[in-house]
C-alpha cells in the first residue's frame, strides 16, 4: 500500500468511526458503548470482505487501525459534548465520506486479489455499506441502505468508476480519488435534494367475500 493509499484508508476509519460515536451519542451510550459502536462501523465492512476474500481481516493483521478508532472515540466524547445539538446532516455526511471511502477501496483490494470485475464491485459495495448497517442495526433504527435517499447505489458507482478508469490506464491514485470523488458527489446531492429510485410497492386488492361479510 502506498503512503497516499494509507493515508486516505486511515482517513477512512476515523470518519467512520466518528459517525459511530456521534450515533452512541445520539442515543446516550456509556465510553464502552461509544467505542464498541465506533468500531463495528469502522472495520465492520472491510472485516467482512477480507472473510470473503480468505485473507487476513485487515485490522487483525495492523492493530493500529483500532488504536485510531480508540483515539477517535475518545476525541468524540471529550470535544463534543452535547451530541443532541449536532446536526443530523453532519452524522449523514461523515457517513456519506467513510461510504465512498471505503466502497472504492474495497473494490481496488479485491480487484488486486484477482477477484473479477463484479465481485470486487459488490465487494466494495459491502465494504463501504456494512459497517454503517451493523452501527444502525445495533441503534434499532432503520439502516441508511433501506431510507429513501441513494444510498448503495452511490457506492456501486464508485466502485464502478474506479474499474473503469483502471481498465482505462489510470493511475491507482487518480482513479481512486476521481472514483470516491464521484460517489461522495452523489451521495451528498441524494442527501441534500432527496434523491431517491422509485420504490417497489405492491398494491394488493380488496378481498370481495370478505367486504361483503363485512357489509
């Protein structure tokens, strides 16, 4: 991994974990449960693929990714102290920064396991999206995949883009940055417009024997 590489992969677990620790915030969590809910949104995606891939999880190999988390959860709770009076869009674009981030880093890592091009898409995909399911998950609140606004589309065409300019000869860091570039656009203009892919709703007809018993 080069230093840009690392340096953007660091950056990537301290947003999640940040948006992990501002949803144990949210919801009154003790230090223990703010670092727990930090750590299974940080590392919970990219654990998932590195079992899929049946490669080393990334941050058995390198313990210092959870000092960082550590470090983050506890910078959260001793600068923010009113986490009610933090907007809710701050949690959604910190989520929206870790979800791009880690979408086309998941995918250049499977790609570089020789994974093929649509595994290591939905790969990425699962790296950007699961560890923000498992923190909603934990909070008994709807996760962010399932609300209205674009939410794993974004981190399909981020993963999506990153293989094409790749394909195209693009330098592992330009295409990562101009892939993540795109995703996070996407994400945030489906944040702040409302985006969303028309929903799939079945409407189901009256039962006429059971109107007229009602009758």
């Amino acid at each position: 991994m080069n230093e840009f590489l690392f340096y953007l992969d660091i950056f990537g677990i301290i947003v999640f974990a940040l948006s992990g620790a501002l949803m144990a915030g949210r919801y009154q969590l003790d230090p223990f449960g703010v670092v727990m809910l930090a750590s299974v949104t940080a590392v919970g995606g990219g654990t998932i693929r590195d079992i899929i891939l049946q490669t080393t999880v990334f941050w058995v190999a390198k313990p210092y990714y959870l000092y960082v988390i550590l470090a983050t959860a506890a910078l959260t709770i001793l600068l923010i102290r009113k986490p009610k009076r933090i907007p809710k869009r701050f949690l959604l674009i910190a989520d929206a920064l870790g979800l791009a981030l880690f979408a086309v880093l998941g995918t250049q890592k499977a790609l570089y396991f020789g994974m093929p091009i649509s595994v290591a898409i939905v790969l990425g995909t699962i790296t950007g999206i699961a560890g923000g399911m498992i923190r909603d998950v934990l909070c008994n609140v709807i996760p962010m995949i399932l609300r209205e606004e674009i939410y794993a589309l974004a981190a399909m065409l981020g993963g999506s883009l990153f293989v094409l300019l790749h394909w195209l000869g693009w330098s592992d860091n330009h295409a990562i940055a101009t892939a993540i570039s795109a995703a996070l656009a996407l994400r945030l203009a489906a944040i702040h417009w409302h985006v969303s892919l028309p929903a799939f709703h079945i409407v189901e007809k009256p039962n006429k024997g059971s109107n007229k018993e009602q009758k």
